[in-house]
C-alpha cells in the first residue's frame, strides 16, 4: 500500500482469568509482519466560544489475517522487545512514556473490507478518487 513503510509493534490488551479470579488485564507483544502508514492528524473541535486542539495519530495496516486489533491495544511505532507486564520498570504507563511520542492506545478501529479488491496486491491513491485500496484496517488513538 502507498505509504505504508513503517513497521509497528503491537500490545494486545487481553484478560487474564487464571490469575487467581481476579480478571487482571495483561499485554501479549505482537510482531506485525506487514509495513504500515502511520501519520499524525490534527483534529480541530469548535465549540460555543472555545475551541479544543488534539492530535490524533492513525495507523493503516494491510490485512493480515494473523493480526487482530481492538480498542485498548497499545500500538508503537518501530519494533520493540519489550513486553508489558504490570511491574515495574515495564506497567503500561512507563512503557508509553518510554516510547512518547510514538506510541497510541487504540480508541477505534475500522475494517476497511468493502473497497475494491486488488487480488492481493495493496495499491492506493490510483485513479479511485483518492480512496485507499485493498483490504486494511484504519486505526485511530492517541
């Protein structure tokens, strides 16, 4: 896909019920074995006098079948080894701040499955009006 020439790492957020009953959440590093696009988007939001400034960042990701994103993943520009495991000096929160300004936590995540189909070849910004083509997903966090 056009732009897509970095490569990321993800945390995928998941609950761990064997640890005593106590439903805790734990982080299984993933290896994304695709480049994807990541970009910066600034989001302006007006309203009555004030307006609100955030900066978004979103990640397009070819679909891989292997790879399964959904809110509350944590997603890095780069590839780490690192892993998240609750205790210091590797909790969710000094892993980020380790990795700022270059790290998400996914807010949403769309399947894009409905645009044309290039037979496995991910192309983009062809003469489709600028729509991207080929299956992907569009990752949204901040």
């Amino acid at each position: 896909m056009f732009g897509c020439d970095r490569y990321i790492t993800l945390w995928s957020r998941e609950k761990d019920f064997e640890s005593n009953l106590r439903k805790k959440e734990t982080f299984r590093r993933v290896d994304v074995p695709v480049k994807c696009r990541w970009k910066r988007q600034d989001e302006r939001a007006i309203s009555g006098t004030g307006a609100n400034l955030s900066n978004n960042i979103v990640v397009v990701v070819p679909y891989y079948a292997g790879v399964h994103i959904k809110p509350g993943d944590i997603i890095a520009l780069g590839k780490y080894d690192s892993d998240i495991t609750g205790i210091s000096p590797n909790t969710e929160s000094e892993v980020k701040q380790a990795l700022s300004p270059n790290v998400i936590t996914v807010a949403k995540v769309a399947y894009n499955f409905d645009s044309e189909d290039t037979g496995g070849i991910y192309s983009v910004y062809g003469g489709n009006n600028g729509k991207m083509m080929g299956k992907h997903l569009r990752i949204e966090g901040k």
